[in-house]
C-alpha cells in the first residue's frame, strides 16, 4: 500500500512559496526553575568530577594501577565477545595492586614507627612543662611573700626607728624640762627662806625708834617676796601638770623606805630616831615617765648605828670601901 494514500490532509507537503504557520509566544522565564536547574548543574559537575585520591596513598602509585588496569582492559576483551569482555580489571592488576598497597602500608607504618620513636622523648614534654610551670608559681609565689615580709619588716624597721627617735628627741625635751623645773623649784624654796628670815625681822626691834620708815620697807619687801614665792609655785603646779599630762610622775622620797628600784643612795646617816632604811631627805627628785624609771631619786638614807664589839668596863669599888 502507498503511503500517500494513507496520508491525511494535515501530512500534505506545503507548497513551497507558502507562508510559515506563526508559533505560539513562548512564556516568560520563572527564576524558581532557573534556580533549580543551575544547582541541578552544579550537581552534575561535582558529581562527574574526578575523584580525589585517598589520603595516605601515593599519587604515583594511583597513576600506576590505572595504566596496569587501562592495558590489561584491551587484552582481556579484544576478540572474545564473552562475559569477561565488561570487566573493569583482572586478578592479576588486582593482585598487583594489593600488593603494591600493602608495601604502601608497611612503609607508612616503618616511617609512622620512626617518627613514633623520633618523638618519644617528647612524649613527657607536657608533664615536664606542667611541673616546670607549677615550680615556676611556686617560685614566684615564695618571691612575692618573701618581698612582702621584707617590706613589712623594712615598713617595721623604719616605724621602729622613728618612734625611737622621737622617744629620744621627748627624753631629752623632758631631760631640760625637768632641770628647768628643779631649777624652779630650789629658786621658790630659796626665796620663801628668805621671805621667813624677813618676816622675823617684822618684830619690835630697837631701830624702829631710830628709822620710822623700816618696818614700811621691811614689809613691802616681804610682801614682794611672798608674791614672788607664789608666782613660782603658780609655775610649779601648772610645769607638773603638764610633766603629768606626758606620763612623766615623780618618785615620792621623804619619809619612805629606800627602794634600789627607784633610788640612788647618795649618802648615809647613822641614827636612832628612825628605823633603818628610812629615806630622810631628796637631795635630786626621781622621775618615772609611762611607768618606766627615767631618773632615779638620789636620797640620804638612815642606818642604825654599829655595835661596838669591844666588851664593857667592869666597875671598880670605890676606894676605901671594904
């Protein structure tokens, strides 16, 4: 049968000045699709890229099995027509390559062994530098205590000895001080003396007759005295007050029994009418400043007499008594 005959109207050749049926517009692109199909080419490629070989084995020795595989692939197939013809490598490249491999590991595994062993000594490095760090904060740790405790006792040192300086410096204030108040104190006793000796002059003598204007001048000039004498003892207290106000408080003497403690005998009175031992005059005041002895009081101490050890006179009769 013809195939013309079978054809339908719509399979008719066109003629050939006959105009081109007009497509149908074509849509406008979708960027979800594009996006698609770019990522599907990216797949594509990494897919079909060329394998990385794996890590620890040779490039040499990859590029080798390839070339044992690529020649023995011909061999096999050529001519034979037979199931073996698709095989990718024989057993020999297999073989050879496992062989080839397991040289591959023993040396890898001489050479890791050697660098094992070139790196044992290292291997308590971390211990040693954890105990050398550890020593060195010990170290440090006892520097820095020991700086301190020097610093506190330099800090001690310096505290020390400026207290003992001025403790020196107030000692020899105090020293001046207290002469100055002897001083004092024997000029009031010296004119309250006199002042006595004046006011005995006051009774009714003889010259009162001859000299009106005596007794006048005899009084003002006691009274002068006593005023002076008061003055001083004015002094006196507000000196002593101020010594105790500095912890300075004096060595009571007369009347007492000698303490060595806090006294000086300076002389030695032999004598009944005390008993012995007895404190019977101040020559120097003893002071006592915050409890502590700052100057002993040099006194005049009594003692009983010494016996005599020769033996007594017997009595004799009177003569012509019988």
């Amino acid at each position: 049968m013809d195939d013309s005959a079978t054809a339908g109207p719509q399979d008719a050749p066109l003629p050939q000045d006959a105009p081109l049926p007009l497509l149908p517009p074509s849509p406008p692109p979708d960027p979800v699709r594009e996006r698609i199909l770019r990522r599907f080419v990216e797949w594509l490629d990494e897919a079909l890229a060329e394998e990385r070989p794996p890590s620890g084995l040779v490039g040499e020795l990859l590029a080798e099995l390839e070339e044992e595989g690529a020649g023995a692939r011909p061999a096999s197939g050529e001519g034979s027509g037979g199931p073996g013809a698709a095989a990718e490598c024989d057993l020999y490249s297999l073989w050879a390559g496992q062989v080839a491999l397991t040289q591959e590991v023993k040396l890898e595994g001489r050479a890791f062994k050697q660098l094992q062993e070139t790196l044992a000594p290292l291997g308590g490095l971390k211990t040693m530098i954890e105990t050398a760090l550890a020593a060195h904060g010990q170290a440090l740790a006892e520097a820095q205590r020991l700086g301190n405790e020097t610093r506190s006792a330099r800090e001690q040192r310096d505290r020390e000895l400026v207290a003992e300086g001025a403790r020196r410096a107030r000692r020899e204030l105090l020293d001046a001080f207290l002469d100055v108040r002897e001083r004092l104190g024997r000029g009031a006793d010296g004119a309250a003396a006199q002042v006595r000796e004046v006011r005995e002059q006051l009774a009714v003598h003889w010259l009162d007759r001859l000299l009106p204007g005596r007794r006048r001048r005899v009084e003002t000039l006691a009274a002068s005295g006593e005023a002076l004498v008061d003055g001083c003892r004015l002094a006196l207290e507000r000196v002593d007050e101020a010594l105790r106000g500095l912890g300075v408080e004096a060595v009571a003497g007369s009347g007492r029994l000698f303490d060595p403690r806090v006294m000086k005998a300076v002389d030695i009175v032999e004598t009944t009418e005390v008993a012995e031992g007895t404190v019977l005059e101040v020559h120097r005041t003893g002071y006592t400043w915050n409890g502590e002895l700052f100057r002993p009081a040099e006194v005049k101490v009594a003692r009983a007499p010494a016996r005599s050890s020769q033996p007594s006179p017997t009595p004799t009769a009177a003569p012509g008594a019988n």
